[in-house]
C-alpha cells in the first residue's frame, strides 16, 4: 500500500517577533482515499465559491478567506487522518535562529519526527501494518528551501522509514518503521495547482491558531506533537 502525505506550515519561525510555528498535514491510505478526498475538498472550495464573493480561479487560502468559510473547509475534512507539529519558538535554543541552515534543519527535524510519531500512533492503533507499506509519497507547499536542503530533508524521512537511525551518543539503532519500503518520494508544490496541499494549508492554519490561544482541546482528532 501506498501512502499519501501532504502539508504546510503556518506561522513565521522567528522567535524574536512570533511564539508559535506549526506544521499541519493529513494521511492518506491508499491512492483512492487520496482521491476520493480530494474531489470532496474541491467541492467544498465550489460551494464557497458559488455564493460569488471569490473569483473562479481565485485560490481559498486561510490567509485570504472568512473564519466561517475556514471553518466549513476544515469540516470538510471531518474523517481524514490529520498530523501537526507544534513548535514554542521562545523555548527553542537562540543560536538555531543564527543561520538559515541551521533554521532549516530544526524545522526539518520537527517535521520529520512530527510525522513519524503520527504514522507510528496509527499503526500502533491498527490504520495499517508497517510491513505492507511500499511506498509513501509526501507533498510539501513549496517554500523558500534550498535545492539542497529539498535533498537533506528527503534524505532525512528516508533514513527515519526506511533504513533506521543510530544515536551515536547512546549506541543505539532505532529500526526502520517501514522495512518493507520501496521508495520515498518528496514534492515541493504550488498551492494552487495541488488540492490537497491547499486543505493541509487549513489544518496547519487550525493548529496555529489553537496553539496560540492555547486552546488544545480544539486538536483532539489530530495527532500532533509540540517542541521542543
């Protein structure tokens, strides 16, 4: 079986001026699933439309729509497996926010460790067997990333499920959660052209927003971490 993921971040990782960034996402099993949703999602996006406030071309973003029509996108998604990230920005060490690389490399781990807890929590619950995963595919909302930190970050979701890590500090190996995987393939894509990174774009925009008023109880259907 394959395994669709898709994503997007919400807030500015900047601690001086923000306290709150979150990655959001949603799980698919199986291309169908993946597609079904998707034709719900685009539906709901027509219904919004249809009441003539929105070109027909125009792109619902959570920036640029209401907080009811939000709010209907998101019950949209009602039974899709959803995942988050939530990182306190005033309790992440000041020399990460020294260099963009090193920036980049702590929101690289956030995510990668965000959404192996997730995939590890429904296989502990029973969505799937790890074993019969051969395939995960990953769509992120393109962002300002490098070339070669899109291959660092591939590289780093690749090790975690497929090949395994080992702590040097602890000598220890922690296995792969997918040995039976085949190919992990990441995609950076335009909102606009892939629906389901624009539905991602409003879990992420939930998750930031209950995070910020501290309203947690708002995240109880999705499986998410905070950091650090």
């Amino acid at each position: 079986m394959d395994l669709y993921i898709y994503s997007d971040e919400s807030g500015v990782f900047d601690k001086v001026h923000n306290e709150v960034f979150v990655f959001g996402g949603l799980i698919f099993l199986g291309k169908d699933s993946k597609n079904e949703w998707s034709r719900r999602y685009v539906a709901a996006e027509n219904t919004i439309r249809s009441n003539g406030q929105y070109k027909k071309d125009e792109e619902l973003k959570a920036t640029s729509i209401r907080n009811k029509e939000k709010g209907k996108l998101y019950r949209s998604l009602n039974k899709t497996i959803k995942f988050g990230v939530i990182i306190n920005e005033k309790r992440v060490l000041d020399r990460i926010f020294q260099s963009k690389k090193d920036k980049q490399r702590y929101l690289d781990y956030a995510y990668k460790i965000g959404l192996k807890k997730a995939l590890e929590k429904l296989i502990e619950i029973g969505a799937f067997l790890s074993g019969e995963i051969e395939r995960i595919h990953i769509y992120c909302d393109e962002h300002t990333t490098a070339t070669n930190g899109r291959y660092e970050l591939r590289e780093g979701l690749e090790q975690e499920f497929k090949n395994g890590t080992y702590n040097f500090n602890y000598d220890k190996y922690f296995p792969p959660i997918f040995p039976s995987l085949k190919e992990l393939n990441l995609h950076f894509c335009n909102s606009r052209t892939t629906t389901l990174v624009r539905a991602a774009d409003i879990v992420a925009n939930r998750i930031y927003h209950a995070a910020f008023e501290r309203k947690f109880e708002q995240l109880e259907k999705i499986h998410f971490i905070t950091l650090p």
